[in-house]
C-alpha cells in the first residue's frame, strides 16, 4: 500500500490545483467569469480588471495557498510513507499543472504565476521570497504583471541551482518556470507591440453579473445609469 502513497499524493495536488478560484470567487461575489473579458485568463491579475479589489486579492491568496498546501504536507509529514525528494518534486509540479489545465473546468486554467508562488514558498520559502521580490521589482517598475511574471519564471531555477543546489526541486522549479514562460507567449507578443495592459487597467466586460434592485428600477424609468 505504501508504494500507492506518492502516486496518490500526486493526484491529490493535481486535484487540488485544479480548484480555479478566480472563477469561484468570482461567482461567488456576483462578479462576471474573468474568462470572458480583458485577457480571459481566470487569474488574480484579470480578476483585478473587474474594479473588485477584494476578490483579486482573494483569488491570489487562495491559488497561492493550493499550491503551497499539497508541498508543504508533503514535505513535512511525508517521510513516514515513504514520500522522499522525489516525491515532493512530483507534488509541487502536479498542483501547478492542475492550475494550467484544471479537471474540474475542462481544463481550461490560468497562467499559474499565484500558485507557482505557493509552490516555491512551500518547497523554499527562501527561494519563494526571492522570487516574489523579483516579480515585486519588476511590476513595480514597469506595472507589467506579465513582465513581471516571466523575469521570475526566468530567475527562479537559476537561484535554485546557484544557491541551493540541483536534483529533483530544480527540475520541479525549471519545469514550472518553462511552462509559466510558454503560458505568457501571447503576453510576450503584446508586449512588444506596446499594447499589454498594466496592472489595475479595468477591462471592458467586467462589470458585474448581476444588477441591484435600484439600478433596475433605475433603467425601466428612464433614468440615466
């Protein structure tokens, strides 16, 4: 049975990845799918294009924690079932992939820059802060979360490998900051040609669900919005 237990622990973060709380959030606080406006990803930064700041800092919180959850578990109760390295580098890019492509919506994900952030805290939380400083820098500068994204995605298995060292974590570190790079091809295009939006830009669309009992009354009496 103990041989189950890293193929299961597996599953488990992938499962748990795939929890898309951009979507959830957004549902939940009466919000439009952040998959139908700005740049369609159900992410933090597009949910942030809704106006909502509270359910863009939500949204970022919990996909950072469904990635920093499964690895940290793992890491620190895993041994006694046989749960090595190894395991924890399966983990760590398993609740990633469920972000990218989540079971639970037709896997269609996010570009997994919040929850590779969990990942890294949860494997390094060194290596995790030296990361989100990096975003933290380059957002700052340039108000490009995307550009912001890529540099870290770039730097982070290079801090890995420099300070920490190689085997089966900068693999897992490599691997995520690969797929976050691929995952922001379209963002790169735009970026070149000057027309990415920056941070807190609201999108058209993202006005919400629903409207409230006055602004109905509101429009059926003529009157301006």
């Amino acid at each position: 049975m103990q041989a189950l237990y890293p193929a299961l622990a597996t599953l488990a973060a992938y499962l748990i990845g795939s929890l898309s709380f951009a979507v959830i959030v957004s549902q939940l606080m009466g919000l439009n799918d952040p998959r139908t406006y700005g740049s369609g990803n159900p992410g933090a930064t597009n949910v942030l294009r809704s106006g909502n700041k509270a359910a863009a800092v939500l949204t970022l919180l919990l996909d950072a924690l469904k990635g920093f959850v499964p690895v940290l578990l793992v890491k620190e109760f895993g041994a006694p079932y046989g749960l090595d390295e190894g395991t924890l580098a399966l983990v760590a890019v398993a609740a990633f992939l469920g972000h990218l492509w989540p079971v639970f919506f037709r896997f269609k994900g996010g570009k997994g820059v919040a929850t590779a952030a969990g990942v890294l805290l949860g494997l390094n939380p060194w290596l995790g802060l030296a990361t989100l400083a990096t975003w933290i820098i380059i957002a700052a500068f340039t108000r490009y979360s995307s550009l912001a994204a890529l540099v870290a995605a770039v730097f982070a298995p290079f801090y890995q490998v420099l300070i920490w060292g190689g085997g089966p974590i900068a693999v897992a570190v490599f691997v995520m900051g690969a797929l976050l790079v691929w995952r922001h091809r379209a963002n790169i295009q735009k970026l070149l040609n000057g027309t990415e939006s920056k941070l807190g830009q609201k999108a058209a669309g993202a006005a919400p669900a629903y409207k409230t009992s006055s602004s109905k009354h509101a429009h059926k009496h003529g009157a301006k919005p």
